[in-house]
C-alpha cells in the first residue's frame, strides 16, 4: 500500500499572488509551443528547457532522441521535461550527489518554478522518492495540480513571480541560489579554494619588451653581482716608525 502525501500548508509566496505585473525586459520570457512561429523557436524553446532543467546542457548531456520526438509532435513539452529529469545526466548530477531533501527542493525549484514552502514540504515528497523512486516521484511532481495550472502541457517550467513591479531587485535566480553541489561533496572535490598568488606579474607590451642585445636584459645580472674590494688602510702618520719601515740595506 503505497503512502500518502504528506499534507502541507502553503504559505503566502509571491508565485500565489493573483498575476499582475508590468511588462519590463526583466520579467521571465515564456516559452510555449503554442505560439511557435518557426523552426528556430523550437530550438529556442529547446535550449530554455535545458537551462531550466540542467542549466548548460553540454554536448553528451543532451536527448536528442527527445528533441526528435519533440520536434516532430509526438511527445508534449510536459514530456521532454519528464524525459530530462529522469535522464542519467540529472540524476548523476543532482541525486547522486545530494539528499533526498535537497534533491527535492532543487526538483520543486526547477519543475514548479517556486522554492519549498517548509520543511514539511521537503519530508512530504522524500517520502515519496524513498517509497516511489526518482520516476515516481517525477511523474507525482508533474501530474500535481500545481504544475497543470501554471505550465500545462506545453509550456517551458519557468521561475514565477521572480520580478515584482514595487521591488527595485528581484529574487535570486534558483542556479544560483541552489548550486547543484551539497556542502558535502563541495568539501569532497575540493573546491571553492582560496588560490593565493605570491608572485606579482606584470604584462609588457611587445614594442615595450627589449630586443636581443639590450642592456635592459643584464640590468638584473649587474644587479646581482656584489664586488668586494679591498679597503683603504687607515693609519695615522704619527705611529709609523720610519727606521723600521724603510728597508736596510
């Protein structure tokens, strides 16, 4: 007998609020195949999915089974998503490398366009990653009710209500607040490091760089040489004694 989800108050969030805004260049461009005006579209609405999903999808991270299929009607954008989140690259980058509970708030960020509403939340669906798997707990994800109402089924998931028209500065873009790395395996690949350089470089142009024969090339061997002489005696005339000085002969 399969578990229940957990229920979970929601909180008032941003994403919750009616849709009133402003059009500005800054607000989230939703990509769509319902309004497609040319095959570059499609692309374009490709590469948004792979950012929203994997944030740079290089050449070995992408489906293009699922791109063919998508291109050519028989899959929806619900679909492609779907097909993303249980490719081996998102589950090699995000579960693999992180908790339960944090692979659900960075799946929720990414698949609801919003951040957790609480801890209840995380528990609710990593019940239903331990009990369903990563493929339960995807399809679950988006056949909620949620997901139906902002996305549907052919709309690119997007951050909502990111940019609101009385805040000088939206929210954090996810990518940046989520990295995809826990605490854990950050410390465990060795990185962030603080690199400190002792030495200063310094960049010469190359009609400023001295040509071969130039002294400016043994200034620093001059530099290093350190001549020893031989220093001047330093006696008074008074304490010379003159007959024993002056040879006998």
């Amino acid at each position: 007998m399969a578990i229940p989800l957990l229920e979970y108050p929601p909180v008032c969030q941003n994403q919750r609020v009616v849709n009133y805004e402003v059009p500005g260049d800054e607000q989230t461009r939703i990509y769509s195949t319902d309004n497609l005006l040319s095959p570059s579209d499609m692309g374009d609405l490709i590469e948004a999915a792979y950012r929203q999903i994997f944030f740079h999808a290089f050449a070995a991270d992408r489906e293009r089974f699922l791109e063919s299929q998508l291109r050519n009607g028989q899959i929806t954008v619900r679909d492609f998503i779907r097909g993303l989140l249980l490719s081996n690259t998102y589950k090699r980058s995000f579960y693999d490398l992180n908790s339960n509970y944090r692979f659900v708030e960075q799946t929720v960020q990414r698949v609801l366009g919003r951040d957790v509403y609480s801890e209840r939340e995380k528990i609710a669906w990593s019940i239903v990653v331990a009990t369903k798997g990563i493929k339960g707990f995807v399809d679950q994800l988006l056949n909620s009710e949620e997901y139906l109402q902002a996305f549907g089924e052919n709309t690119v998931p997007y951050q909502r209500r990111r940019i609101l028209s009385g805040r000088s500065v939206g929210e954090v873009p996810f990518n940046i607040k989520s990295p995809r790395y826990d605490a854990y395996y950050r410390a465990k690949l060795g990185f962030p490091q603080a690199i400190w350089q002792t030495t200063v470089r310094r960049y010469t142009s190359y009609d400023r760089q001295p040509r071969p024969g130039s002294p400016a090339l043994f200034l620093d061997m001059a530099r290093s040489i350190n001549p020893k002489g031989n220093q001047p005696q330093r006696l008074s005339a008074l304490n010379i004694d003159i007959e024993k000085s002056v040879p006998r002969r």
